[in-house]
C-alpha cells in the first residue's frame, strides 16, 4: 500500500549502514515475484534475497548482522518459532509489512510481532477515491475487486494490483455478513 513503509524500511537500512553495521534485505519468494527488489514508490530500492522457509532465514544471519525484511506479513506464524530464535541469538530484525490482508483482517504474524518488537511504527495512506485516512488494502483483479474467497496469495500476477481505501470505499464482493 503507498504508506511509505518500503521507504522507510530501506532508510533505516541506510541509517544502520552509515554506523557500519552489515544488514542483508531479504523478502519471502511470495513477496512481488515481479520484482527482484525490495522497492518503495517513492524511489529507493534495493535487491532483495529471497527466502521460502524458516531455515533459510537463519542462513542470512551472521555475526553482527541484521535482518531486514519487506513485506513480512508474508511470513506467515510458520517463521515465528525461526525469528524468535533469531532474536533470542542476540540478532536484530528490522521489518515492514502491512497490518491487514485485503479482507481487513489482521496478519496473525504482525500481531505476534507488535508484542515483541522494541518499536513499532504505524504509517498511514490517503484512500485512491476520496482521500481520507485509507485503512484498508483494496486487492484489484483486472481492474475489479477480489472476491472474499480469493486466496491471501494470488496467481494471477501482473493483474494484480492494491489500492488503500477507506472503510467506506473498501469493496469485497461476497464479504460474509
Ligand atoms: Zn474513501
């Protein structure tokens, strides 16, 4: 969503870099598989590795390195015992990735992570129809909102894209009562 967080992810990556610190950015093999990048809309971007399970997570940490992951809602719980290993080793992992699928429910993996993180930052975007405080992502297929049943995940790239909406321009055809 145009929220800035890639932006930010990748300037704190610069910041960590300017005190000398080695960070790897990485992004699951899920994450924008058009995309050999971890990339904001606002220009800065960088190659990403790739990863598809929690093993190969540990794999990117070394001695005083850290982590940092875009989109990491993508994770999934499944990479909560990994980066919780991560952490208790001592490693840091910095990390941005949206609160909500494009249903608007909560990212199990992102609330796990709000109660272990030592910061948290909330950014906000404006809704793409009336330009109030967009709180959802509206998940577009050729142009048309996804249906409710469609996966978390879809197949269908490039006809694919995400719009922040508001709650009242937010649309999910056959959204359960
Ligand atoms: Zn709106």
């Amino acid at each position: 969503m145009a929220s800035g967080k890639s932006a930010l992810l990748l300037n704190r990556v610069a910041y960590l870099r300017s005190l000398n610190k080695n960070v790897s950015v990485a992004m699951h093999a899920v994450s924008h598989r058009e995309r050999m990048h971890a990339v904001s809309r606002a220009g800065p971007q960088e190659y990403a590795l790739r990863f598809k399970g929690p093993s190969d997570l540990q794999h990117f940490i070394r001695n005083g390195e850290i982590l940092a992951i875009d989109e990491i809602q993508d994770l999934g719980m499944s990479f909560s015992a990994a980066i919780g290993q991560i952490l208790d080793r001592g490693f840091s992992i910095v990390a941005a990735g949206r609160d909500t699928d494009f249903r608007g429910e909560t990212f199990p993996l992102m609330e796990w992570l709000a109660l272990r993180a030592m910061e948290c930052v909330s950014l906000s975007a404006v809704c793409t129809t009336c330009f109030s405080p967009a709180l959802r992502s509206q998940r577009l297929i050729r142009g048309e909102p996804a249906h409710w049943d469609s996966p978390v995940h879809e197949q269908c790239l490039p006809f694919e894209t995400y719009e922040p909406r508001c709650l009242d321009h937010h649309q999910i055809p056959g959204k359960p009562r």
